[in-house]
C-alpha cells in the first residue's frame, strides 16, 4: 500500500476519525497486476488507555457515466 492521499484526522481525548484516499496493487484472478483506488473511513476510540477500531469502511470510486465501479482511477 502506498502513502495516503488526502488524510485527514480529527481526534480529542476519546474519540477519533480519519479518512483518506489510498493506491493499492493486487492481482485478478488471472494474476494480472492492478492498481486499486479506495477511500477509507476509520473511527478509532479509546477504552482503557488503548486505541481500538470501533469502525473501518472502504468504498470505492464509481464512474458517474456508467455507474460502474472505477477502481483504477487516480486521486
């Protein structure tokens, strides 16, 4: 996984957020490389002076043409 673009974090004494626009490289099923774009949402908070995810959701670009899914596309 490359660095995140766009992160952005919010966050006070138990509770915090962060979202952020990440490049992935997987393979599909016929081993052919991919390059993935995803938005990633994390809600952390904080119990017992440890930090812990209480909720990650990834989605991904949708081509507004063809309502398709556009995981290639770029930041």
């Amino acid at each position: 996984m490359r660095q995140p673009s766009d992160l952005a974090i919010a966050a006070d004494r138990n509770l915090a957020y962060s979202h952020s626009i990440q490049r992935a490289s997987s393979t599909d099923k016929n081993g052919k490389p991919i390059g993935l774009t995803v938005r990633l949402t994390c809600v952390c908070r904080k119990i017992n002076g440890r930090w812990l995810i209480e909720h990650e959701h990834v989605s991904g670009p949708i081509d507004l043409d063809t309502d398709m899914p556009d995981l290639a596309s770029k930041p």
